[in-house]
C-alpha cells in the first residue's frame, strides 16, 4: 500500500512540475480581496432569526465576516456581488447516502446547493479512502464523508438479508476494538455499526454485544471519531442508547413509545430519519416513520438531513432532498426546523460542526443562495438556485 501511495506523489510531483513550466499556477479566487455576496436574507443554520440587507465576506476559503451589510467593511479589491434580496444559506448536507464514491453524483448534489455528502457503508477496498480524498480534490464534487464498511458480526446486518460484502465482522470486544481502529487509521471519517435484530425481515439476525457496541464507540470516541448506528425496528432504541452512539440511522418503521423517544432526547443522540426510504420500499411504514418522528420533534429531539440515497433498488431524488424535506414538514418540522437539520445538525452527525453547517466567522464558506424565501416556500424555493459557493469558490453562478 505505501508503494502504491509513494508511486501516486512521484506521478502528481511530475504533474505539478510540468505545469509549472508551461504556465504559473492560477488560484482559485484571483482577486486577493476576496468575494462579498451583500444585499440578502441570511439564514445562517443556527435556528436565529434572518437578518435583512445581511452580508458574506469570503476570504482563502473561509468566511471572515457576516452580518448585516452595514456593519462589514469591504476590501477594496474585492469582488461584490449584489444578491437583490436572495437568500444566503449554508451549503446542504445529505447525512445518510450511498454510491457517494461517484463524480456524477457528487456534482449533482454540489450543483444542487448539497456541498457535502455522507456515505455511510461502502464496499471496502485498499484504496477506498485515497478515492475519497481525490474526490474531494475536485471542488465540483460535493465534499465527501466516508464511513467505510459497516461493523457487525458475524451473519449480522447487512450480510443477512442482503448478502452483502460491505462490512467488517468482529466477534469478540477485542476484535472490535482492533478492527474500528484499523478502520479509522486507514482513513474513515466516522464509524458506522449495525444494530439490526431483524423485526421487520421477520427475522432474528445475530447483532453485537452491549460491550461490543460500547467499545467500538469508545474507541472512536477516544479518536475524535463519531459513531452512526443502523436500526430499523422501535425493540432496537435500546441498543444505541446502550451503546452510546451519536446518531441513529433511520427512523424506526415499527411504532416507538414514548419512553423510548424520550430515552434518545436525554442521550443526546441525533436521529437521521430517511424517510424517503421508506416511500420507496417501506411497504407502507412510512406514516409510522412519520408519526414517530413528530413525536420525536416534539419532545425536543434533534434531528439531521439523510435520505439514504441508492441503499435500495428505487429512484431516490439525486440533488436537493426536496422529498425528504416534504415528508419532514409532514412530521409537523418548520421550514426552520428543517433548514436547521439539514446544515447544523447534519454537520454534527459529520463531525464537522467545526467547520461546516452554519455561516458564522471562521468557518468554510459553503453556502447555497436561493431565490425567495425558504421560510415561507422551502420545497420550491430550495430548487431556485442562484449561487453555490463551495470551500469560498463560486461553482454554480444563475444569474
């Protein structure tokens, strides 16, 4: 594998040095003052009110002001860009996708207004997360979060039903505390584990031990790395509560008590509903994703965008989850509610809250402007793209 790797610098070193001799090295943003988008709405993914006549000064990638226009002070080599009363937005991110290891579909998304993706289970080999930083070097894709293949046992999920090869077994805590180790050293950016019993294959699928769910958590926890649990059935809940996962993949198809939700409110663990998975294969369980996600919400629950786009045979919506946003506002979410679970929260469930997820000083200037107001037309008004602005760089320009 080093070979390989040493064998990759030396054929992009000769790259960069012939480019060099035939012409100097253009930056991505020429003019040195940097971009100000002024005259919009700011929605800033916090869950704060919008702010009018706000404004963005984007400078080497990062956001070094917002606010209201009047109170930032414009370089005076900058670039200005008037948005006539548009919205300024964080870029979108998708919490829960699959196939995310495809140019095509990363430039959909990116185009969309969608800046990050994250993949939650693929097919492992050597070379899997070299593909996703060379992906992301492409500041057309959508920037990409990979998990990797998912944790489980032996005969566990996803192998029973489905057969599939996109996982990692272990079998004892040792194995996996080794393993989710080896995972995150070859590059993840976050774990994903299955916690799936089976109750809605009418099966009895073997899952890990509490002790087993517990370390792979600690382990990545001890590694700043964040852990996605995948359930599918409400007698579930109470294995990633037990395992202290950060979020839930998947609102549960069979119905939640009470109790149960409010177990998942004070864990503090994020729930990623994918509800459009559900539309396309929930053989009529989507209004009970839907009722236990109102119930979620309502008792103070946090929530992130995920569609878990191309995890089944069915046409998922590739681009803005228009979808997804309309079946959360039929749980009872705001446009606000959703806006907010769709960068804030989605970030968080990333691990790039640091960085991503809301427009405030410091962070990368990903940021979707949209004609209209989202507050008050959010499914149509998401598709009315004017800007895409990705790591500071315009990548989609409609006006």
């Amino acid at each position: 594998m080093r070979q390989y790797k040493l064998i990759f610098t030396l054929i992009a070193l000769l790259f960069l040095f012939q480019t060099a001799c035939d012409e100097p090295m253009q930056a991505p943003v020429t003019n040195q003052g940097g971009i100000v988008l002024r005259n919009g709405l700011l929605i800033d993914g916090t869950g704060k009110d919008p702010v009018e006549d706000a404004a963005v000064l984007i400078q080497n990638g990062r956001i070094r002001a917002v606010g209201r226009d009047s109170d930032i002070s414009t370089p005076d080599n900058a670039t200005v860009v008037d948005l006539e009363g548009a919205t300024l937005l964080p870029g979108f991110i998708n919490a829960h996708v699959h196939n995310g290891f495809s140019q095509y579909n990363l430039r959909a998304w990116a185009r969309a207004g969608v800046t990050t993706v994250r993949d939650v289970g693929a097919y492992y080999h050597s070379t899997l997360f070299q593909t996703r930083d060379d992906l992301n070097s492409d500041n057309e894709n959508a920037r990409l979060v990979a998990a990797g293949p998912m944790v489980t046992v032996p005969g566990g999920y996803p192998i029973v039903p489905w057969g599939a090869a996109s996982a990692y077994t272990v079998s004892t805590v040792y194995e996996a505390s080794q393993e989710v180790a080896g995972i995150i050293d070859d590059g993840a950016d976050m774990i994903k584990i299955a916690l799936e019993r089976g109750d809605v294959f009418g099966l009895e699928i073997p899952v890990l031990t509490n002790d087993m769910a517990a370390e792979i958590v600690r382990v990545a926890h001890a590694r700043e790395t964040v852990v996605s649990a995948h359930i599918l059935a409400a007698r579930d809940i109470e294995l990633a509560i037990a395992a202290g996962v950060d979020d839930i993949a998947h609102m549960v198809q069979t119905y939640a008590t009470a109790g149960q939700i409010d177990q998942v409110v004070q864990a503090g663990i994020t729930w990623v509903p994918t509800l459009e998975l559900y539309y396309h294969v929930g053989y009529g369980t989507l209004n009970i994703a839907i009722s236990n996600l109102t119930q979620f919400v309502a008792a103070g629950g946090r929530v992130a965008m995920g569609t878990d786009y191309d995890g089944y045979n069915a046409r998922f919506e590739l681009g803005m989850p228009i979808l997804e946003i309309g079946f959360m506002a039929d749980a009872g979410m705001t446009p606000m509610e959703i806006i907010v679970a769709g960068t804030k929260n989605a970030a968080r469930v990333c691990n790039l809250e640091r960085d991503l997820g809301t427009l405030e000083t410091g962070k990368i200037a990903d940021i979707l402007v949209v004609n209209g107001n989202p507050l008050e037309d959010i499914e149509s008004v998401l598709t009315d793209v004017r800007l895409v602005v990705h790591n500071g760089i315009i990548i989609v320009d409609n006006n």
